[in-house]
C-alpha cells in the first residue's frame, strides 16, 4: 500500500462518495453562482467552531458531489460565511461542511438537506434567508407529512428560548395533498422545537427528541426534515424509464470491480435445490457482484475478521419460487494472517446471530423508503432507509437459521411497514427458507490486500489497480461462506408470468449491530463512516451504528 495511515482521517466521512464524484460544474468549484439553472446560497454559522477554513462539499440532488474537500465557503458577515452554487435543474441538494483537515460535520452521517435559494446551518438546524440582513426572520412555516389515520393535524412547538404553546398547540391546515402547513411568528427567535399530534392521543415527536426547525420553510416527513416547499408546482416529471434499466445508470458505488446487473443479466428460470450447496448456480445468474475485503470495520484494522463481506447475490425462479443465492468471503487469511483464522464469530456467518434484509420492489405503482411507520429507522429497529422510495416488501431474518422470528414485511396503507398480522408473513407460514453451507463457487476472489492498520481506506476502492486476485495470494475458499433462499411467488403477490414480463427489484442488506455494513447492489452509504469510531468500542467502525440511506438502483430479476 502506497497510501500512509494518516489519510484515513483526511479521507472522512464521505470519502467514498466524493471518489465518485469528479464531475461537478465550474461555477460550482469557484463558489460562484452560474447563470442557466437553480442556485443556491449556503450559509453556515461559524459561531461555536475555531476551524480556519470552512468548505461545502455537496451534491445537487439526483447529481455528483463535489470532489473533497468541497467548495471554499467566504466570509458572509460576523458569525457567517457563505458559498453561493449552481444546481442546475435540482431543487435542492444534500451537504456537508468540513474544515479542509479531516474534521466534518455531516448532520450526525445523515447529511443535510437543503433547498434552493438562501438556506442556513447554525448548531445542526437547517433555516431559509439571508442571516445578515438587518431585519432577521421572524416566522416559520411548518409542513408536516401527516399519517393517513389523522383526521387533523396540531403543531405543538416552543420558539428557541421560549415557552412551549398549550396541548395539543395550533391547529395545521392541507395545503396540499398529503401534506399540513402552519406559519408561526417566533419573534426574535432564530428556530424553534416541534412536535405534532393528531389531537387525539397520537404523537410524533421524533422518538422523545422533538424536532429542531429553523426559521422559513421547513418540512418534515417520516422523521426527516427539510427546507423546499412541497407544495410548489414542479414540472411534469420524464416518463417511467424502462425497467430493465437501472433507473440512475450513472449511480457510481464507489468502485470498478462493483457491479449491477452484470452484463445485462437479471438471473434465469432454473430448478433450484435449497441446501446452501449452490451447485445448480452458474455465473451468469449473478445479478450483484461485491468485492472482498470492503467489510467497514477492516478499516479500523482485522480484529473483528470481515465475516459479514458480502461478495455476489444471484436470482434464478420456477413457477413457485423466487431463488436467492450470495456468499460471503473472509479473506483475512491473506490480509492480515498474524490474525489467525477463524477470527469473530468462529469466522462464519451462521455463527452468529446477526440481522439481514432483502428489499424487494415487487409492484411498480406502489412503494416506501422501507420505515416503520415514520421511522427514522425501519422493521426491526434497523437503521437504514432507501431514498428512492421504492420499497414494498422486506424480509428480514438472521444470519444464523432457526433463530428468531424471521418475517416478510409489506406496505401499509400509509405506504410504510408496521407489525400488523395482515402485513407480517412469518417465513414458516409463508413457505420462506433458507440453508447454508461452507465455501465459493466464483473461480476468484477479487479484492484488495490490506487492512486499516497499513493505511487501507474507503477510497482506495476506487483505485483499480489496487485489487487482485486474493485465491490467487493463497485464499481459501473453506473460509467463505454460500446462502440460498426460496420465497414463494404467491408470497409476493405475483406469478411466473409477471415475474418474467415486469420483473422486480432487489438488493440484500447485511448488519451488524443496528446499521448495515455491507449491501448488494454496493451503496457507498455502508462505508460513509468506516473509518470513525464505533460509539463503545472505538477500535471498529461506527458504521455499526449509524443511520444509512440508500441511493443505488436495484439490481433487477426477471426483466
């Protein structure tokens, strides 16, 4: 390895995203505004930091990110600097702030997100306008994505220093479908705290932590919050692409060696024995290919053993039955030997009893951001979320069978996940199972050979002449690990004939802890905090812990 440790902590956060993320417009990179498209200006309060320099790094929603460490924000006025860019067609886009040195603040891994025109962040809470006016805002507006059960909706919300407003607080009114507005004067406050309820009993109040909203317009659905008006009139969105396409092909996970759908296969029709054996799979089924040796908390060195690295996932289906196939590698025989195998959880997956989930978008006119009810985390306390709302179905289960209750989740009619018995089929009654067994049936294992202790960072997967082959360093295959599963079509609502003339959408996340530390298709959101501590145990990844969105396309099955 070329790179020194020390680029770890230079790397951050959100190195893995930035990698794939060259291309950003000039008048982006000078902090200037351009002329054709919608801009924003960025206002980040410097008050309770000591850093030298402040840098934006951002991406126009549905575009790249910056390359690291971002767009050099200007001093704006006492307390503030600014950055002023061009968003081209978005609305709106998601940021981060650093200090050109490693030190980031990324809304707690969430990033912000942030709208167009003059937007703020003091102390984590997003606001609208322009701070150094003389005449500061004093109101805000409140949009509020309201279960469907509520016959109204109350905003109960305290101005910044100020008094909270009596139960159940100030009634909302529809302002358009799906949504409830409210405008508050908070006279010389600069935000306020927010909970809302349905005026009978029911409340969201973020989990017991309320909701820190700025001044202007702030939005908040499923437990997340935001700054653009979802009541503006937007144009007419481009026709439903073709699903036998990824839907964003430019989507980068963050590496060469991954891939979705490789060469255009979606799996095939086979006769599918469920034993873990996997000798009816061949390579052309493989409908997600991982790398080895990308498990998060290698980068924090190899004394957990990345016995969760999820390396391929292939799809095939009969007239009854979906069938999954995906293997994990433990490749720390050749990275790290001094280590001995078989390192955490005696170097096997079904040792342990750790949570996986199966994504599935089943029905093209339906589907959620996969959270129970309005999160911010999803069936099973999991902290992960998929940003482009395709979700309907998920099944989560563990890594060691016959443990727990292992069960296949669908939508409410909220459009969200809940533990109702008309929503939850439990794997034995829905005719769901699944086996394992020992080894691989690739023919290599392509990864790179190092760890976090040699300076090894998420970034590095980007670099392509980094990997080899690691059977071919002296892997063995004895240390890998094969799962196969069935689920039944009529589970799913669907029969051979739908499968194969619409398909279906899938990605298979594994955990580790409550967050998700690997997922096929590959997302650079199960390595955005790789190389930060883990909150008890500092010497692995916080990715054990944080809250994970998911932006990657699905992989597709059937069609």
């Amino acid at each position: 390895m070329s790179r020194p440790l020390a680029a770890a902590a230079a790397t951050s956060v959100m190195a893995l995203l930035a990698a794939a993320s060259a291309a950003y417009t000039a008048s982006a990179a000078s902090g200037t505004s351009g002329t054709s498209g919608t801009s924003a200006t960025v206002y980040y309060s410097t008050k309770n930091h000591s850093w030298t320099t402040y840098d934006l790094h951002y991406q126009p929603n549905g575009g790249a990110w910056t390359a690291l460490p971002g767009v050099t924000m200007e001093g704006a006025c006492a307390d503030w600097v600014k950055a002023t860019v061009d968003l081209g067609s978005a609305t709106g886009l998601q940021a981060t702030f650093n200090n050109g040195s490693g030190t980031w603040d990324n809304n707690g891994g969430r990033n912000y997100a942030l709208g167009a025109g003059a937007v703020t962040v003091k102390d984590g809470v997003v606001g609208t306008g322009d701070p150094c006016t003389t005449d500061p805002l004093a109101t805000a507006t409140v949009y509020y994505a309201a279960d469907a059960g509520w016959p109204t909706a109350n905003l109960h919300y305290a101005p910044t220093g100020g008094a909270w407003t009596t139960v159940p607080g100030v009634g909302m009114t529809e302002a358009c479908e799906g949504w409830y507005k409210k405008t508050v004067d908070l006279g010389s406050a600069t935000g306020l705290q927010a909970t809302f309820n349905n005026g009978s009993g029911t409340w969201d109040n973020n989990g017991g932590r309320n909701y820190a909203l700025g001044t202007g317009i702030t939005t908040v659905k499923n437990g997340q919050t935001g700054t653009t008006d979802p009541c503006a009139t937007t144009p007419t969105p481009d026709p439903t692409p073709d699903p036998t396409t990824p839907p964003d092909p430019d989507f980068d996970p963050g590496g060469p060696n991954y891939a979705t759908n490789p060469g255009g296969h979606v799996g095939q029709a086979a006769a599918v024995t469920v034993d873990g054996k996997a000798s009816e799979w061949t390579k052309d089924m493989i409908v997600a290919q991982g790398v080895a040796n990308d498990d998060p908390r290698i980068f924090r060195g190899s004394h957990e053993g990345p016995v969760y690295d999820l390396y391929s996932l292939s799809a095939a289906w009969d007239d009854a039955n979906l069938y999954l196939m995906w293997q994990f590698t433990n490749v720390t025989d050749v990275t790290d030997p001094a280590q001995g195998y078989p390192t955490s959880d005696n170097g096997k997956p079904y040792q342990g009893d750790i949570p996986q989930s199966i994504a599935l978008d089943v029905d093209p006119d339906r589907g959620g951001e996969g959270l129970l009810g309005a999160g911010p985390a999803g069936p099973w306390d999991l902290r992960t979320s998929f940003a482009r709302g395709e979700v309907d179905h998920i099944a989560n289960f563990s890594s060691k069978p016959g443990v727990g209750q292992p069960a296949l989740f669908s939508l409410n009619t909220a459009g969200t996940f809940d533990y109702e018995p008309a929503n939850v089929q439990k794997f034995g009654a829905a005719g769901i199972t699944y086996k394992y067994a020992d080894g691989l049936t690739s023919s290599e294992v392509t990864g790179i050979k190092a760890t976090g202790n040699a300076g090894y960072v998420p970034a590095d997967l980007a670099d392509a002449d980094l990997y080899e082959d690691l059977l071919a360093a002296g892997h063995s295959q004895a240390q890998d690990t094969t799962y196969e599963m069935n689920i039944p079509l009529e589970a799913l609502g669907i029969d051979r004939a739908t499968l194969e003339s619409q398909g279906l959408g899938l990605m298979l996340v594994s955990t580790f802890g409550q967050s998700a530390i690997g997922s096929l298709p590959q997302d650079p959101t199960v390595l955005d905090t790789a190389t930060e501590p883990y909150g008890p145990d500092n010497s692995t990844s916080h990715e054990k812990d944080d809250f994970d969105v998911f932006r990657a396309p699905f992989a597709r099955v059937g069609h």
